[in-house]
C-alpha cells in the first residue's frame, strides 16, 4: 500500500465514523440539546458534510451540552480582552517580517547575463 491509498483509506475510515455519529446526532442528539431544531429536518441534511469532517468535535459539544457542563454566563462573550494585544502585536511583527524579507533577498549570480528573446523565438517553441 503506496502513502497515496494509506490517506484515501485513512480518510474512508474518518467518513465512515462520521457518517455513523451524523446518523445518531441528528435523529437523537439535535432534539435533545437544540429546542429551535426540533420539526427542522431539511436543515439537518445540511449539517451532514460538516458532521462528517468534524465529528470529534460534534461528540465533544454533545458531551457538553448533554451533561450540561457548559458555562452559560460565558457562552455568547466574545474574547475581547485579548484583541488589543493582538492588534498591538500584528502592528509591530507584520512590518518587521516585512522589512526581514525585503533585506534577505536572493542576489545574482555574477556571471549571469539576462538575455532578451525574439518573438521568432518564442513561437517556435
């Protein structure tokens, strides 16, 4: 087995347990966490490409909300404490990667000479 078919069969293998936790999720899971997707069956059929991708963390939320162990207070607040040291951050390292990039360039080699092509040069090749 090539390094080619070990990823496709490896793949068969994530799909297959998705497919299977999506069958389980959306006739059981979603009624029991989701009270506004109760009678919503078309929606689900949406659900069913991202559930076989991500289904680890589909099982880890269903965890959660199913043993409510989740922090209602500090499920909607956005983690805005951090943004500003975040933009601080970008301000300073994106012109000095910037700048980095723009002295540690690639020369020449001495000895090359660029060389123009004629247009009966490119159209024979």
């Amino acid at each position: 087995m090539d390094q080619a078919q070990a990823i496709f069969f490896a793949f068969q293998i994530w799909c297959s347990i998705g497919a299977l936790i999506a069958l389980f999720f959306l006739t059981i899971g979603i009624d029991r966490i989701d009270e506004d997707a109760q009678g919503a069956y078309v929606f689900r059929l949406l659900l069913i490409p991202a559930i076989l991708l991500i289904w680890p963390l589909v099982l880890w939320r269903w965890f959660i909300l199913e043993t409510e162990r989740d922090a209602w207070p500090n499920r909607h607040r956005p983690p805005r404490h951090a943004h500003f040291w975040v933009a601080i951050a970008l301000a300073v390292f994106i012109p000095v990667i910037i700048l980095v990039s723009l002295s540690v360039r690639q020369t020449w080699p001495v000895d090359f000479e660029p060389q123009k092509l004629s247009l009966l040069e490119e159209r024979k090749s």
